[in-house]
C-alpha cells in the first residue's frame, strides 16, 4: 500500500471514530439483599435481566445476605455500595446504623404476619392472640412488636407466650404442631403451604390492623450519596421499574430470577411476587410511584421502633435515615 493510501486510511478511521457514539464505561455497583436470593427479590433481578440497569449506565451485581443486620453491616464497612435495608431493623441497630440513609421505600407496608393453620388455631383478628403461644426468636425484635401491634389493639400483650426457637425450624414446627404460630413475612406462605400439606396456613397480616410503619427500602451510606448522587438516582429509576414490570407480570418475573437463581421454583416466585402487590402497591404509591416516602409516616415509623424496641447506643431519627431528592422525577407508577 503506498504512502498515500496508508494516511487516507488513517484519516477515513479517524473521521468514523469522530462521528462514532463512544460507549460510557460502566459503573460497578453492588447492591446486597435482605437475605438469601428468594421469590420476593424477583424485581431486583428482573431490572437485571431486562437491562434496566445497563440503560443507566451501570454493571449491578446482586449479593445475597444472612439476614438484615448483615445487610446494614455489608453497606456501613462498604462491602456493598446499596442494600435492600429493613427501616425498623436499621432503627433497631440505633447508632450502629446510623451512616444509612433511606432514599427509596420498597415496602410501603409491614410483610409482618402471624401465622396458623386452619383447623388449629386460625387466628383471624388481633384479640385472638390473647393466651397464644408464639414461635419466634427472642434475639429477634419481631416478638416485641407483635407485643406493641397487640397492645395498639386493646388485648395485653403480657399474654402472649414466646417460645424461643431458631428461625428455620418455624415452619417446621408450625408443620409438625409443636407451636400454634409462628412469625413469618407474607411472602412465606407459598412455602408454607407446600410444608403443611393437611391444612391451611392462615396470615394475621400486622398492617392490615393498624401497624401503619414502612419496611424494607433502598439505603446507602451518607459518604456514599455525597460521592456518588447520580450512580444513586440512576439506581433508584432501574430498580424501581423492575419493580413495576416484576409486579405487573409475576410468571415472566418468575422466569428471568431463574435464570440467575436457578435453585428457586419458578412457581413459588411467581406467588410471592403476587403476594408483593399487597404491601408494594397502596394509594400512595398508585398516586405518586414507587418508591415514594413520607415524612410523617418515616417518623412514624422510626417512632414506633424506638418505643416498643430496646435500642443500643443512640436512637435515629426520621430526619437521619431519610433523604429525599433522589426518587425519579417522573415517578413510576404501577401497570
């Protein structure tokens, strides 16, 4: 190729590389569960597999976790950049949760529930948990709050019978009759039901009377938001419209979690994904998209916890865990 030839080339590549769109690279986010990769986390992965999260710009990786406290703990040390973060739970940690900051609610309604079987005890309204016997970990703060969720409905808590065992043995204790309730979130029902296969498990949903409190958002840190407050927003759009799609078709959620958490049934997901509706989607969020938070029932909330719930070193406020301004400015609301 003679001189000539070899600079035309170099300048006909260099005009197309001109006028070429130039890919931004991608921003590594990691973002940490509640727990284990479970039916009810089917809209995070959904933003995952429809490409919400490339569309914003960002290469997401979804960690699971022991439990909420580890959550809070993997976002505090940096282990994860966001976590899928409890708001009672985050109070119930008092100072060691303090650099958290809430940007997002999730799940505008408490997944609280006690749970029975019909035939058994079958416990359909707050006065029939006068004399229960209750199933649940005394290191956990939920038999606390079904304590306060009593009170706040006129039955004496002090009646209640806590008995302390390990979390994964609930259901099959419940299964087995050795308890008469347990603890559980509402999403568990599917798996309950499969456990008990002679009777029907009944869900005395808290929220349902009266525990108007939040539960599980989108937090990060505050070092985070200051450094990062458009990898946050951008986080916040993606995620929140996995959720809209995840909701408005649980079969085909179903089949995209899968594909990433291939030990899951896709059945069970599906289910939960539907029983997500009843604590995801209330007036607010038809009106003003998921996501959203108020102020007054955040204090609400935090209110709640810091009274009924023994609370190590110094106790949150709402102001501190809530920062507004980073929900989409046109929200997204359910389909």
């Amino acid at each position: 190729m003679s001189k000539f030839k070899v600079l035309a080339a170099l300048a006909l590549t260099a005009v197309t590389m001109l006028g070429a769109p130039v890919r931004a690279q991608e921003r590594d986010v990691k973002f940490i569960l509640d727990f284990i990769s479970l039916g009810r986390h089917a809209p995070w992965y959904v933003a995952l597999g429809k490409g919400y999260f490339k569309e914003e710009g960002l290469n997401v990786t979804i960690l699971p976790s022991k439990g909420t406290a580890d959550a809070i703990r993997s976002v505090v040390s940096g282990i994860a950049d966001i976590g899928f973060i409890d708001v009672p739970s985050l109070v119930a940690s008092g100072s060691a949760g303090g650099a958290i900051k809430i940007v997002a609610v999730n799940y505008q309604k408490a997944p609280y529930c006690v749970f029975t079987l019909d035939p058994g005890a079958n416990i359909t309204e707050p006065k029939q948990l006068a004399n229960l016997e209750f199933g649940s970990s005394t290191s956990s703060f939920l038999p606390r709050i079904v304590q306060a969720f009593m009170e706040m409905n006129g039955v004496d808590s002090k009646t209640l019978k806590v008995i302390n065992i390990d979390g994964a043995a609930r259901v099959p204790m419940l299964a087995a009759r050795k308890v008469p309730s347990i603890d559980q979130f509402i999403m568990s029902e599917p798996s309950i039901r499969r456990a008990v296969t002679d009777a029907k498990p009944k869900c005395l949903l808290l929220s349902d009377f009266g525990l108007d409190i939040y539960s599980n958002s989108i937090g990060t840190t505050e070092e985070y938001l200051t450094k990062n407050p458009d990898v946050v927003k951008k986080f916040v759009r993606a995620a929140l419209k996995g959720w809209q799609y995840a909701l408005a078709h649980p079969k085909e959620a179903a089949q995209i979690q899968i594909q990433y958490v291939k030990a899951l049934n896709p059945d069970i997901i599906a289910e939960e994904v539907e029983i997500l509706k009843r604590i995801a989607i209330t007036p607010e969020v038809e009106k003003n998209g998921f996501g959203i938070v108020s102020l007054d029932k955040m204090k609400k909330t935090v209110d709640f916890m810091n009274n009924n719930v023994d609370i190590p070193g110094e106790k949150l406020t709402a102001e501190q865990i809530y920062r507004p301004g980073f929900l989409p400015e046109k929200p997204i609301l359910p389909q």
